[in-house]
C-alpha cells in the first residue's frame, strides 16, 4: 500500500522594494505590553533598582577592563 504524498505549495516571495515588511497582519506576539502593567509604580522602581544595584559591579569589571586593553595598546603605540 504505497501513501501518495501530496506536492508541499510553493512559496514565493516577492520584493516590492521596501525596507521594512508590513507585519500588521501577524496576530500574537506580545500582547501584554499593550495592556500595562497592574503593579504599582514603587515595585516598578524598587525591581529597577535592584537590577541595577545587581549590575553595578559586573559593569566595572568590563569598564576597567576595557580601560586596561586601552592604556595597554596606547603605551605600546606611544613607545614605537
């Protein structure tokens, strides 16, 4: 008993020049953010702040390090 598979559509994709696809059509997504938010706006500000306070210190490990590779390359260059 041979199954006929049927031919998948074929998919054509047409430019008609622009730079950015019309996307309105597409229904889901993030409809949360076009509700808000029922959280009051002090839990809003205390989350923020503990993200950044959270952030603080990783920040200036990357700062410091990319303070180091400057002077680094810049001493190198001022001495040739």
């Amino acid at each position: 008993m041979k199954i006929k598979k049927q031919k998948k559509e074929k998919v054509i994709y047409v430019d008609d020049g622009r730079s950015l696809a019309d996307m309105s059509g597409v229904s889901g997504g993030l409809d949360w953010t076009k509700k808000g938010t029922s959280s009051p706006v002090s839990e809003i500000w205390r989350t923020y702040w503990s993200a950044v306070k959270m952030m603080f210190k990783p920040m200036l490990v990357v700062i410091g390090f990319i303070l180091a590779v400057f002077i680094i390359v810049s001493v190198f260059f001022w001495i040739m």
